[in-house]
C-alpha cells in the first residue's frame, strides 16, 4: 500500500549505518558524473542514499543534488557528512526522509541523473517495484540517464537460501532487511523498457568474491528516450457494428 511505513529499522541500526558509511562511493557513478562539464547546472536524485557515500561524492563535485532514503537514521547521518561541505540548512533541504515509490515532491523531469544503486530491490512487493520504477521516470528528464544496480535471483546474503514469494512475481524471502523483488538483467531491461528507459550499454552481471552466500547484482545504465510512446491507430471497438457508408 502506497504509504505504508517500510519495516525501516534493519536500515536504522547503528551498525548499518555505520557500515555504509564506510563504504567508498560507487566507481560506475564516480566514472559517469566525469561526462558533466557544468556540475551546477545538472541536477542528480540519489534514491536510498542511505549513509550518503555517493551524496557526499556528488556534493564535493558540486552537482545539485538531491537524496532520498526511507530510513531516518541513515538520512541523519547524510545530513551530517554533507553539513561541513553545503551547510546544515542546505543538508537538510537536499536530503530527505521518504520512499522511492512515492517522489511527489519532485516535478515531473526535474533530473538529468537517477542514481539508484541497491535500493529497487528493497521493494517490498511487486506493486512497490512497479510504482517505484514509475517515478523514477516520471522525475528523470528526456534524454537524462538512470544508474541502477539490483540483486538478482541468484543473490544469497546469508547463505540460508531464499524462497519465491507464491504469486508475486519476482518476490522472494530470506533476507535480513525483509521481502526483495530480485530480477535478472534482461527482466530488468524489460522493466525498463515498460518506462522508456533504454540501455546506453550492455547491462552487465557483477559476481564478488564474499565470505558468505552470493551477492550476484544486475547493473544497467539506461536513457528516457526523448520520443513520447508511439501511438497506436485506435481499433475499432467490438462492441460498435460498422455499416458500410453509415455515420
Ligand atoms: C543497500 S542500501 C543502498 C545503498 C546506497 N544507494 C549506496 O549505494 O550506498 C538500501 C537503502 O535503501 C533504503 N530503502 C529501503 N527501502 C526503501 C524505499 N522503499 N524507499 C526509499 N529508500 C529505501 C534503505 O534505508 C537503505 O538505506
């Protein structure tokens, strides 16, 4: 249900927080954002941005960003990382407690970048998945780009394997931060497809070494094509009858 409070506090734990805190900010995103040679002038969202290792990284290359997470204490710890380099008003103004299927706050096409690493798999059900890609396309710009990176069917966290949600496509259980709607790379692609979203390259496969279980992701680089969908001639409707030369 759309608004429905997210089981938020696996994400809300001190070490999780802490844990993505240290992480270094994604080479695929830090590789992409060398393309932009006016960083001011381009607008980027992170969507579950959690403890904020690519906000930071786009504020430092002075970017108008903004980001999102659903998870209170990981945008807390945003705030603070970003406070020293914009200000703790403007950290407040850019980050925000909320959910990626709902961005109601953003104007349709407001971005030239959806950065949204590790965050569409969090969807709690086939419906959040849908809505979420949904906005994500609804707030990115003709022509702009979205980054995306999702745990596959292949994915394991904690080696106890993971079981298919009966009729939810997609859906699975037995991770530690609740339901996950996992997705191959060409049902990705085709997902995207649903919402114009076009690869600009090969959506590839990554597969790092882990202690425990598989951690297999999908990650993709797609466009919003600048073409409105094709219109379709309008059929006749079965139930009008067609008399020849009638009106
Ligand atoms: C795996 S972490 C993402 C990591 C981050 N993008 C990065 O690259 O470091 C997932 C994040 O998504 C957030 N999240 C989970 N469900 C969400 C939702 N429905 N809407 C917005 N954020 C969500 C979590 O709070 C968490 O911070």
């Amino acid at each position: 249900m759309r608004g429905a409070p997210l089981p938020s506090c696996f994400w809300d734990s001190p070490e999780n927080v802490e844990r993505f805190a240290a992480r270094e900010p994604d080479v695929r995103l830090a590789e992409l954002i060398r393309e932009y040679e006016a960083p001011s002038a381009v607008r980027i969202l992170d969507l579950g941005c959690a403890a904020g290792r690519n906000t930071v990284l786009l504020a430092q290359k002075g970017f108008d960003f903004e980001a999102v997470d659903s998870s209170p204490a990981m945008v807390a710890k945003t705030r603070d990382r970003l406070a020293p380099l914009v200000g703790a008003a403007e950290a407040a103004r850019r980050v925000r407690v909320g959910r990626m299927d709902d961005l109601g706050w953003a104007a349709e096409e407001r971005f030239q970048l959806v950065v949204a690493l590790g965050v569409y798999h969090c969807a709690q059900s086939r419906a959040e998945w849908v809505r979420a890609l949904t906005e994500s396309a609804r707030v990115l710009a003709r022509g702009g780009k979205l980054l995306v990176s999702v745990f596959t069917p292949e994915t394991d966290l904690t080696g106890r394997g993971i079981t298919a949600v009966p009729g939810e496509p997609n859906l699975y259980e037995g991770f530690e931060s609740g339901r996950s709607v996992l997705v191959d790379a060409p049902t990705l692609d085709a997902e995207m497809a649903r919402h114009r979203l076009i690869p600009v390259e090969p959506t590839r496969i990554a597969r790092p070494k882990v202690e425990v279980g598989r951690r297999v992701s999908a990650n993709g680089l797609y466009t919003k094509s600048p073409f409105p969908p094709p219109s379709r001639p309008a059929l006749p409707r079965a139930d009008v009858v067609h008399e020849p030369g009638g009106k």
